[in-house]
C-alpha cells in the first residue's frame, strides 16, 4: 500500500494563512459598521451664533446682550434603532475634540467679545455604529463622573481647557455660554466690573445694578455638592450631578442637526439682576434663584422643582 504523504505547515505557512484571517476579520468589521457624523449649531431664537453679533429681546425682560463663550461637552452618545434599543456610537479619537465617550462642541472663536476662548470652532461628532436601521439619537449634556473629577491641566485634549474647568471637586462646565449686558453703563473708576468671565464656582458676590444693568450674566453649568476634603481631592459622589440626558425619537443624521437655542435657555431668566449674595449669573449652586428657569429649560431638577423637558436643544 502506498503511503499518503502529509506536510506539516512551514512557518511562512502558518503566517500567511494568519494574515488571510486577519485580513478577513478586518474586513468582516469594518462591513459591519459605519461612520456616523451627528452635526450640531448654535443659535440665538431664528439667529445663527456669532461672537461679534448683539442680540436683542433675551431673558425675560428682554434685553440686549452679546455673548462672550459658546461651548459645552456631551457624552454617552447613541443611536436609537427601530426597536428602541440605544446603541452606543464610538467616537473617533482624533486626540483634539473627542476622548473616550466625551466630546467638545465650540462655537466661538476668539474673535470680537469672544476673547476668552479659542480660534478653532467644533461643530460636530464623528464616529462608528454598527450597520443597521436607526430613527433617534441620544445624548448627554456633561462629562461623565469618573472623567469630570481630573486635573484638567494634565488631562488630555479636549478635556485640557482650564477655562472650562473650576477645580478637581466642582469638575468641569459642562456648559459655559457668558453674556455681556450692552445696556449696562460702564463701572466708575476703580470698581471692578462682575463680567470677568474667569469667576470662581464658589464666589460670591453682592448682586446689584451698574446704570442699565448688570454688566454680564454668566451661565456655567457643572456640578455641585460635591464631597471632598478639599478642592484639590477627588469626591467620591455629588450631591447635584446636572447632567442632563437629550432624547430626540424621530433624528436622521444624515438630514438633522441638532441646536443649542440661547434664546430659549434664557427665556425665564431676569438677565438684568442677581439674586443677593450669589454668584453673579447662574453658576449651578442650588440655592441661586437666578439658575431656576436656565436649569428647567436644560430639563434638569433644581431645588424643589422637579426636572421638566428641556428646551435648550432642538432639530432642525
């Protein structure tokens, strides 16, 4: 009987046949998932953003006012499929606007009344999602818990901005949009106008009228009745987290962007006054009346109201 000769593999073998796998398991997941772009504008009621633009008719009394910051975080993004279940979108790591599930929106750029901020603008999110049929989006306003408590001096970008960030326990703005009041008359010599739109999470200040005024109005959004030792330590919880979850059931990204009103965040708010010995503007502390209306619109809980649906954020 003739004996059957059998090979073993060689090791060039072994390796080609590996890279055939490899290169099938590649091309396996990149057909079983798509990139997705979520596009995000900002705008002042029928207005589009700009820094160098006074918009007239905001707040409750209906002033006039420039914005001096336009940006916020979010997180936790997803898609909503035809059965309702959320699927997580991977954010592409570009090492600039996005890092792990959080990402920058910025819509100033450092011109005009914007000089706190910086040049480059960020107007969308990029990443993956696995192919499939999708009908919604959601989304959260914030930086998650176990990213919010860092050293935003050593974090890496975009979570590296000092100007959006108070300390390790406060965290970070999740949102900061400052208004300058064009109706306010300049302070007198020597006084120190409240606008500095560098004001501390835990400053407090006598609220008053300056001529027309307040000189500004500052909306900072972050968390508070955080627990720690001291600001330079971590907490292990906050009282008040003020993270608020976005759901929009009916978004098709191809088509829809989503907005972030100014106008209608304000719309409750008095923009000419400040409640006494509070920080000027609404810095999320839950016992500023001047925050009530800016946090119900942001569909969040404060004091004993409880949350309500959001207005902020809308589709167009």
């Amino acid at each position: 009987m003739k004996k059957q000769l059998i090979l073993a593999p060689t090791v060039a073998g072994l390796a080609i046949l590996c890279s055939y796998s490899a290169g099938d398991k590649h091309q396996a997941t990149a057909a079983e998932t798509q990139e997705v772009e979520i596009k995000f504008s900002a705008v002042v009621g029928e207005k589009p953003f700009s820094c160098g633009e006074t918009y007239s008719n905001l707040g409750a009394q209906g002033g006039s006012f420039t914005a001096t910051d336009f940006r916020f975080y979010v997180a936790n993004l997803a898609l909503i499929d035809a059965r309702g279940k959320a699927v997580p979108i991977a954010l592409k790591q570009d090492g600039k606007w996005q890092h792990q599930n959080v990402a920058l929106l910025d819509f100033e750029n450092k011109t005009g009344a914007c000089t706190n901020g910086t040049a480059e603008t960020r107007d969308r999110i990029i990443g993956t999602i696995p192919q499939g049929n999708y009908k919604g989006l959601q989304f959260t306003l914030g930086v998650p818990f176990n990213l919010n408590h860092e050293d935003a001096s050593l974090a890496p970008s975009p979570l590296n901005l000092t100007s959006l960030w108070w300390n390790w326990r406060g965290g970070y703005k999740f949102l900061r949009i400052d208004l300058k009041n064009q109706m306010a008359s300049p302070m007198p010599a020597g006084k120190s106008g409240r606008q500095n739109s560098k004001i501390a999470h835990t400053e407090g200040s006598q609220g008053g009228s300056h001529g027309g005024g307040l000189q500004g109005f500052p909306i900072h959004l972050g968390s508070t009745g955080c627990q720690a030792a001291a600001n330079t330590q971590k907490p292990s919880n906050c009282a008040n987290p003020n993270t608020a979850k976005i759901v929009f059931s009916n978004f098709n990204p191809a088509t829809n962007t989503v907005t972030a009103d100014l106008k209608s965040l304000v719309s409750q708010t008095n923009l000419a006054a400040n409640q006494a010995n509070t920080p000027l503007g609404c810095m999320s502390e839950p016992k500023d009346s001047d925050c009530t209306g800016i946090m119900q619109n942001l569909g969040l809980p404060f004091g004993d109201k409880p949350a309500a649906g959001q207005t902020f954020f809308k589709m167009k």
